[in-house]
C-alpha cells in the first residue's frame, strides 16, 4: 500500500549503527488492560493500577506483543541507555521520553523542529492528523544499491503528558500501512510513563534501564544475567 494519511486536510530517525541490548519476548508478554480516564494512552503511572505484565525499563513501563523483539539503545560515550527499540512483524517502533514544563507541552515545537530537519537533508514532511493527535509523516532519503537517491518512510508520533514527552518513530512497514501500523499504535498507546519527581530541565532525556535493574548505564555482565540469549551489538561513532 502507498503512503496513508489520516486526515484529507493535513495542516528525530533511529540510527542504525547503536549499540543495542535484545530482550527476549519472553520478557515482554501480552499487557494488562489500563483502566484511566481516557479511552487510549500513553499513560501516566498515576493513571495505572499496576505495572501488570509490563516490561520495567525505568521510566518506561513497555507492554508486550507475541513475536516482539526489543533492543535497547545505548549511547556509546555515556553507556546510558537512550532509546527501547520494538521490532514486530516487519515494522519498527522507536521510543524515547523526556521531560517537559509543568504547565505546557512541548510536541508542537518538537514537530517543527523535525520537520525542518528532515527538509534541510532533503527530504520532505508533512503534518497530518493521526491517532494520537498532530504527527510528521516524513519521506528520508537514502541511497539506493544502485546508487541512486531513494526515499524511505518515517512517522513521527509524540504525546504530552504531565511533566513528560514520549516520542515514537515508526519504520518499515508501519511507516506506510495503515494496518501494519495498527500493533505498533497498539503498544505505543499502552506504554506507561513513571516520570519521577526529581528536578529536570525541559527536553531532558530520561534514560532508561534493563529489566530489573535500578541503573541506566549498561554493566559489562548485562548480557550474562538479564537475558535469555546473547545482545546484539552494534558500534555507534
């Protein structure tokens, strides 16, 4: 299917190349409904009753899907863990969360500033109405075996929440399939954000942390004592 689009009058990419931790989808079964004032999330944790079947990774609370995998992305010179990396039926999901002012959101700002960086690489975006909101469905360029210009897909979606922004970035199919798209909305509407209540300035990322670990920074023994199988590793410059 071609691109879709939302409404019919429309008003940052993972990189490949970091290091990443899998997750066994063991680790990350069927999640317990939300029962909130909403019909959908995100949620707050002041929204959830409890985690349920959730995998932990900090400040994020991750349902799981059947087949999903999960990795997580660990900035190299930092060793901290900065993105959850969802793989599920031939589509991506990419998730980050970060602090936001008290009294006001940040997505609309964000938006535009992806937007015009994805212009200045020579790409396109445009801004449509999508389930959750204002979202950037975006063409980026790549090159092409050939050698040749090409351009790939990419949604942007984000949702305010109190004192948090979680930003979702859908590739591969999802990316241009309405009804691929549909599992990948599925887990991003469920994730769960435990903000804290510690001071952080606007934009902040909140790194996130291995199943049953306190700490954000990736230990050297991670993949002997969390994982069902060996971390995929991957170098980022």
């Amino acid at each position: 299917m071609g691109l879709f689009r939302r409404d019919k009058q429309a008003d940052a990419v993972p990189e490949e190349g970091d290091q990443a931790v899998g997750v066994s989808s063991s680790q990350a079964q069927g999640a317990e409904p939300v029962v909130g004032s909403r019909a959908r999330g995100p949620w707050d944790v002041s929204e959830v009753p409890d985690r349920g079947k959730r995998v932990d990774l900090g400040p994020l609370w991750l349902p799981g899907r059947e087949g999903m995998e999960l990795r997580m992305e660990v900035e190299k010179t930092s060793r901290l863990m900065t993105a959850a990396a969802v793989t599920l039926h031939g589509s991506a999901l990419q998730l980050q969360v970060f602090a936001a002012p008290r009294t006001e959101g940040i997505w609309d700002e964000i938006r535009a500033e992806i937007a015009e960086s994805v212009t200045k690489q020579g790409g396109s975006a445009e801004d449509i109405v999508g389930p959750f909101g204002r979202e950037l469905l975006a063409r980026m360029p790549v090159r092409t075996p050939e050698g040749r210009t090409g351009h790939r897909p990419v949604r942007f979606i984000g949702h305010d929440g109190p004192r948090w922004f979680l930003r979702g970035v859908l590739t591969g199919r999802a990316a241009a399939d309405e009804e691929a798209a549909a599992e990948l909305e599925g887990v991003f509407a469920d994730v769960v954000v435990v903000r804290g209540s510690e001071a952080r300035a606007p934009r902040d990322l909140l790194p996130l942390a291995l199943p049953g670990r306190q700490r954000a920074e990736v230990p050297p023994e991670a993949a002997q004592d969390v994982l069902t199988r060996g971390p995929e590793i991957t170098e980022t410059r």
